[in-house]
C-alpha cells in the first residue's frame, strides 16, 4: 500500500459535532492505515475548561487510525492561530497532509481523494491546494473530476508541505493592500467577499486563517483543486441547542461520491468558464440577496 | 540491417477494431522483425470489466511479430494520460517508436515508410514526428511526402529527444488565448484547431495530440506526410455499425496497396502552400458542414 497522508483534525470545545466528524472520517477505508494528529486548543474561562476536558478524554479514549497523536495546546490560541501553528507543525514534520475541522462530516470517499490527487498534483507548482469541498455543479460534457478554481477553501481540504512554507502568514502587507483600490478589486475576482474579509482580518476585527492563505495564492497567481463531486458538509451551523435530531441528516443529501474505480485528473490546469460563473456566482452580491430574501418569506409563512 | 522502432499500440475497449488493426500489423512486411508494446488501459466501472477481460485474453494470443510485451493496467489511465505517460517511458529505452491506436488499419509497407523515414530525419531538429495517415491528394508521385505543421495521430512516429521537450501543461495558452493573429495562425493547418485548444483548456475535451499541435505550432516544427496514407481509421463506425457509414466519412483515405518501399524524402523542409490547402479541405467548414448534412440525410 503506497503512503497515505496524515489527517490534521482541529477542534475546540463542541464534542458532538467532533463525534461526528470522526465517525464520518472512519467510513473511509483509508481511515486505519492513516495517521491522525489532532490539535486541542485550550479554554479561555472555567466554563470552557469542563467541555474542553471532555474533548481531550474523549479524543485519548479513540481509536481506528493508524495512530492517534494529541497535541494539547496549553493556552488559548484562538481559531486562527490554533490552526496557522497547526500548519506549520505539520510542515515540518510530513511531506504532505489532509486538514478537516471539527464540525464537518466527510463521505467515504474523502480520504481516498485526497490522498490520489495529493500523489497526482504534487508536482505541479500552481496547483496549492486541494478541496473536497464543492457546490458547483458539473457542467454538461465537463468530464473531469476535478476543476481548478483561484480561491482556497478551508472545508476539508490538503496541501503539500513545500508549498506552505513561503505563506505570509502574519500579513505584512498590511499598509500596501488598504491603500490599494485596484488591487483590492482583483482580489475580488473569485468571490466580492474577499477583500472585505481580509480588510477585516488585517483590522484584526475578525480571526479568519484562510483569508490570509487565500491573498497568497492570489499574488502568486497559483490555484486550487476542488472536487467535483462534493465530500464534504459543516455540521457547525447548528447550535449547541439545535443539536442531533436535524443535525447529521439535514445536511447528508448533499453529500456526494464517486463510482469509479479511480479519478480522472486532468494532467494540466483547465479553467472552465462555466464553472468559474456558479463559482463565483454563489457568492455574488445578487445571490446573497435572494438567499436573504427567500428567508425573509420563509419566516413570514411560518 | 538498422534497427526497427517498436510499435506501441494502445487499447481500451473495443475488440473488433483491435483485431483488424493487429492483424493488418502483423501483414507487414517487417512486423517479424518489429517489437510490439501493448497498452491495455483499465476499466472505468464495474460494467467494463468484463470486456476489458476480453480484450486481454486477445492480446494474449498474439503472434507474428519479434516479440509481444503486454502492460495491462487495473484502473482506468484514459487515452490521453495513457499515451503520453507510457509513451514517456518506452522512450527511456528506445530511441524512437511508432505509436498506434486500437482503430487504425495499417499497409503492408506501413513499418517500412515509418522507420526508413525515422532513419532519414533522425538528425534534423526541425522534424517532429512522421505520419502514417494522409488525406488523398492528388498531383503528388506515389513515393513522394510532403510537409505539414500538423501532426496527425492515425499511426504516428517520434524521437525521444523531440518528445521530451514537449510542454504537455500548454503554458503558453495565456499569451496565445487572446492573441487573434496567433489563433489564425494556428489554424492555417485546419480551421478546427483554435476551437479544439480552446476546448481543451476548459476541460471539455481531453487530446493529448492538440496538444503535441501546440508545442509543434509554438516551435515552429515539422511532420513528414506520405503522399499515399498508410494508415486509415476504422473507429469511426463504433460497436455495432459495419463498413457503411464509412463511405460518409470525411477523413476516408485510399490506402497504399502498392507495396511499394522506397521513398523519395525530401531533406529541404518547406510547407507547400498548394499541398496544405489540399492538406486541410477535410477540416474546412464547408466540407464539414456537407458532411454534417449527408450523414443527416442518409444515415437517419
């Protein structure tokens, strides 16, 4: 069996949906051959501490992996931090590596395509990271089954160790992107949320990670892999009272596999038009409007 | 006696035209002497299976060539994949080698144009590959070839060293996408192939050979065309269908039945204007367009 990559799994305090998302990830066969490494993030107050104490004891009573190892963060690092030293950590010490949050679920399929396009890509400088996340759908005649996006996503994805050493993590950049209008508009390309996003991170009004993975790949101009079909659904829009009963259901119908033997790849980078459209689309300003408006009568019926 | 480039023959599904293509192989005058390396690519699904088992125990009994080495492959590579990775490797013991499909019917003298002509341009840089596919084209001697920018990929012929430095990633598409005078250029050797490169990069189409066209068109590079085509592509009536619809064919040759070996080649390279525009007709708009229209009227 050739070697599969290691599973970085980040969590916090929310121990059922990380029940789920183990559970989900030993659907995959490859799930007892592959490492997994599992970054606990410490409480900030005595209320946080009982539920991240039942995280840790779970976590050391679980098996069905390869191995099991627990790094226990000492002190709060936040979401940010927690999973940016995460990153860094598994740089160092693999060559490559799956990363999956705590409130996702992952179908069967998962670890089997990350680890084949992991093998596939791994030579190819642009492609920077891989996702099993995926809401476009295939377009007709589009046989492929991946397709290339420039936008990172943080669902479930895998990157390569030699391509995440140069990321400007700390965002230095700070000064030349705010007084940057053109800039700040081409970032916009795939998705008119970015900029803002990241304006918001380098006013450190939000703690986002991705955000700052994503402007790397931005000026380096380098892509993303996603699958085509979707392997990946969060489970954390759910509060901690809406809990199990719509929880793990509600969202499996949007869960998709693969039915072939093996994946077809494409072995140089194709950007199809039509899919950057639903891409970019699904964050697009009149999308969010309509979302928001269907809602609104939603509620009215109720 | 020089030595003969062996044949890589790639197979997927399709048994009948498999056997009519080894068996016109094996009719040629050097097939004895001849290596053949056969690809059998995997199944994509479960319902595949059994007619790539099928295929197998074919390939099995093969004879009537120097030696017959079968690679089979448990998942599915596709064609392009396929060639272009065991293509890469048979170069690594070869020098040159003559690459065939499962749905090409060859000539008697089709090995001995192919490897005389890699004999005689193996030295000049300017040459990419030998065809073995020519549409007719008349005023031409028997044993003449010509030239053209456009390799075809109906029995083919490259060397090692030209293989390669081919850019298989297209990096140059960025620059050519939006660039007209280039795309007309381009498509001097047949009006179709912006179109298919275009298609390509969206990942509609999955052709290792536009891509050879790429790098042959971005290096300003040659393939050397017989005069008479010893190749003629059989795939185009699939599973059931028998010779019929190939008289609606538009790429339908007359293949060399002269048994003729000896070639005039030609070593001062230049493109004919008078032979591409011949050259191309298959691929114009117009013939297209009528052909989209007889095989409407009679093949419904």
């Amino acid at each position: 069996m050739y070697n599969l990559s290691p599973i970085a799994l980040f969590c916090f305090k929310r121990l059922d949906t990380l029940k789920i998302c183990i559970e989900s990830l030993k659907t995959c066969p490859e799930a007892i051959h592959s490492e997994l490494i599992i970054f606990s993030d410490a409480a900030r107050n005595e209320e946080e501490l009982l539920k991240v104490n039942l995280i840790r004891s779970y976590i050391n009573e679980m098996d069905g992996f390869k191995s099991i190892k627990v790094n226990c963060r000492n002190h709060n690092f936040g979401v940010d931090y927690n999973i940016i030293n995460g990153i860094k950590e598994m740089s160092e010490n693999y060559e490559s590596f799956i990363v999956v949050e705590d409130d996702l679920i992952v179908s069967s399929k998962f670890l089997k395509f990350m680890n084949a396009a992991l093998i596939f890509y791994k030579s190819f400088e642009r492609v920077l990271t891989l996702s099993a996340f995926n809401y476009v759908k295939q377009p007709k005649n589009y046989n492929w089954d991946i397709y290339f996006a420039k936008r990172t996503n943080s669902w479930g994805w895998a990157t390569w160790s030699n391509k995440m050493k140069d990321v400007d993590w700390d965002l230095s950049i700070k000064e030349n992107f705010l007084n940057n209008t053109i800039e700040m508009r081409t970032f916009n390309e795939w998705g008119s949320d970015r900029s803002r996003m990241l304006k918001k991170t380098l006013l450190s009004e939000i703690r986002a990670w991705d955000i700052r993975l994503d402007y790397y790949q931005f000026k380096k101009n380098y892509l993303t892999a996603y699958s085509i079909k979707n392997l990946v659904i969060n489970n954390g829009f759910n509060n901690v009272d809406a809990s199990n009963t719509t929880g793990y259901n509600r969202f499996k119908v949007n869960l998709e596999n693969f039915d072939s033997f093996n994946f077809r790849f494409p072995n140089l980078i194709v950007l199809n038009p039509t899919i950057k459209f639903f891409f970019i689309y699904k964050n697009s300003m009149i999308n969010r409007m309509i979302t928001f408006f269907l809602k609104f009568l939603n509620y009215r019926n109720k | 006696m020089i030595n003969l480039a062996p044949v890589i023959l790639f197979t997927y599904l399709k048994i009948d035209p498999l056997r009519k293509t080894v068996q016109s192989l094996s009719d040629n005058f050097l097939a004895t002497d001849t290596n053949l390396i056969i690809f059998s690519d995997g199944p994509k699904n479960i319902n595949e299976v059994d007619r790539i088992n099928e295929i197998r125990t074919y390939l099995k009994s093969i004879e009537g060539f120097n030696s017959v080495i079968i690679h089979e492959f448990s998942y599915n590579l596709g064609l392009s994949n396929s060639i272009i990775q065991n293509v890469t490797e048979v170069f690594k013991s070869y020098p040159s080698a003559i690459i065939l499909e499962d749905d090409i019917i060859t000539s008697k003298n089709f090995l001995s144009f192919m490897n005389q002509a890699l004999n005689f341009y193996q030295n000049d840089s300017k040459i990419l590959s030998i065809s073995g596919y020519s549409p007719s084209i008349k005023g031409l001697e028997t044993n003449e070839v010509y030239f053209t920018q456009r390799s075809s990929s109906w029995g083919w012929a490259c060397w090692a060293d030209r293989w390669s430095s081919i850019d298989w990633g297209c990096s140059q598409y960025e620059d050519f996408k939006y660039n007209r005078k280039l795309k007309k250029q381009f498509n001097r050797m047949g009006s179709d192939m912006s179109y298919m490169l275009k298609k390509q990069m969206q990942g509609y189409l999955d052709s290792w050979a536009i891509r050879f066209c790429f790098h042959q068109f971005n290096n300003n590079l040659f393939s050397v065309v017989p005069a008479i085509s010893k190749t003629s592509n059989i795939g185009f009536n699939d599973i059931n269908a028998t010779n019929t619809i190939n008289q609606f064919n538009r790429f339908k040759t007359i293949l060399d039945n002269s048994n003729n070996e000896i070639y005039n080649f030609k070593s001062n390279i230049t493109l004919e204007y008078k032979i591409i525009k011949k050259f191309r007709r298959n691929n114009s708009l117009f013939v297209r367009f009528i052909f989209k229209i007889i095989s409407f009227l009679f093949e419904s």
